[in-house]
C-alpha cells in the first residue's frame, strides 16, 4: 500500500494573466521547500492550466485577499503559503520561513525578506499605520521617502535581524492555517492593497515576524504597469477603508486628504 503523505503547506498564488512569470514562481518551489506541499492557482484571469497545481477560477477579477481565500479553502494543510505571481523563491528559503515558526511558536504568519529586481531590499515589515506615522507618510512619502516619518513606518531603522512587526508583505506569507480561519481569512472588500495590514491587525500583537533569513525576489508592478491610474485610484480607496474604519470619527479628514493626494498623483500618473 502506498503510504499517505500529509500535506504541510499549500501555497497559494493568486494569478492574473501572468504570462512567463508563473512558470518560474512554480520552477522555484521545489528548491525553496523540503517538505510536501500542494499548489493552488486562482485565476483571476487570463491563466492557463498548469500541471502538477489545482487551478480554481474566480470567474472574473475578484482582488488578491478574496482570491486567496478562494485558494486556502477546504485545505487540511496546517500552514498556507499566499504569494503573488512574480515571485522567485531562493532556495531553502519556504524551509526558513518554518524553521522560524518553530522559533516563535505564538507568532502567527511569517515574511521573507523580499528583494525587487534591481537586488534592493524591500521594505516589507512595517509598523501598523499611527495617526502620526500614516498623516506624514501619506502626506510626504511619494515626494520625499526618506522623511522621518516613512522611515518609522516602514522600520528603516529596526534590527536587520528575526524581529516582530507590525504587518508583512501579503506579496508573500506564511500563515497558520488555524490562525487564517480563526480571523476569516483577508477582508474581501479590499480589492487591492491594505489588505495585508488589515490581515495582520486582526491576528493581534506579536502574531507576525519578519524572517531575513528567508529571501524571495520580485517583479513588483506587472499589475501596475498595465494599469497605472486604476491601481492607483484602488490604492488610495483601500487606505480610506483600513483608516476609516481605525479611526471612524476622522473620516472626513481622510477622505478629503486623500482625495487631494490622489488628484496630485493622478495628474503625473501614465494612462
């Protein structure tokens, strides 16, 4: 008889016409993880059926966080990977990511150090947006990014080593399958954007840690290139959600100050 192997991670990646990029996320998985796993593609569109992964239609563009909770439903697996579809995993680095999650055994998800394809460091463990911190970054980080303000919020300053964070790239996660469930997965009316903050805020404090050791590199932007403006009107709609609702008496303020930035933006912004 052959023997039952258990699952231990299903990776989820939620794809929208990806063309080669796909490929070469699937190709890295086998180096990046020495333990059994399942891959579960949602296609939000424009994807192709690829072998050796379960391939589950979303039947239109439904956003990342509600396409990865289409993608984690039903598995038996203990822990999920959810990443986009521009990634490389480095070897070793899925079995770092575990590893890790021995180490902090109350934490709850868990990120690599992302690298984008230049080779820089991606700022992908930040604290969770402050009244203070998220006025200042908004208001002086898409014309000034080393300001002191982005800078805390994005931790530029903090240890280069293992640490907790306020919330981690959803580009790429590990998350307790138990914890997933327990919070309802992503918010599903975060169509694009925050909803990784928002994931994290609801697992609560200490429930994410930032694992260097684990290192991914990614295509950021293939989404973005192709549409420039909607991505970033999506943008500025999710941060008035997540700080409407953290902050429900300022939402006026919000709206109106992210209105304007948006009309700044968009005026420089590519068709």
């Amino acid at each position: 008889m052959t023997p039952v192997v258990r699952v231990v991670v299903r990776v989820v990646v939620v794809a929208y016409h990806p063309g080669p990029a796909l490929p070469d996320l699937l190709a890295s998985l086998p180096a990046a993880c020495s333990v059994p796993y399942e891959v579960v593609v949602v296609d939000n569109g424009g994807t192709p059926e690829t072998p050796g992964t379960q391939r589950r239609p979303a039947h239109g563009n439904v956003g990342y966080g509600r396409g990865a909770n289409l993608g984690a439903a039903g598995t038996t697996a203990p822990w999920l990977l959810v990443c986009n579809q521009d990634l490389v995993l480095a070897p070793g680095s899925l079995d770092a990511l575990l590893a890790a999650a021995d180490r902090w055994p109350e934490a709850d998800a868990f990120g690599p150090l992302i690298r984008d394809p230049a080779g820089a460091v991606y700022p992908s463990a930040r604290q969770l947006p402050s009244l203070g911190r998220g006025i200042g970054h908004a208001l002086v980080g898409w014309w000034h990014p080393d300001n002191p303000w982005t800078r805390a919020y994005r931790q530029e300053a903090a240890a280069a080593g293992e640490r907790v964070c306020g919330w981690l790239s959803g580009s790429c996660l590990l998350v307790r399958t138990d914890a997933y469930a327990r919070v309802g997965g992503f918010d599903p009316s975060y169509f694009m954007f925050f909803e990784d903050v928002d994931l994290c805020e609801r697992l609560g404090p200490g429930g994410c840690v930032y694992v260097p050791s684990a290192e991914v590199h990614h295509e950021e932007g293939q989404a973005r290139a192709r549409h420039p403006r909607r991505m970033l009107r999506e943008h500025h709609r999710s941060a008035y959600r997540y700080l409407s609702r953290r902050y429900p008496r300022l939402a006026p303020v919000f709206a109106a100050g992210l209105a304007a930035r948006y009309a700044l933006l968009r005026a420089t912004a590519p068709e």
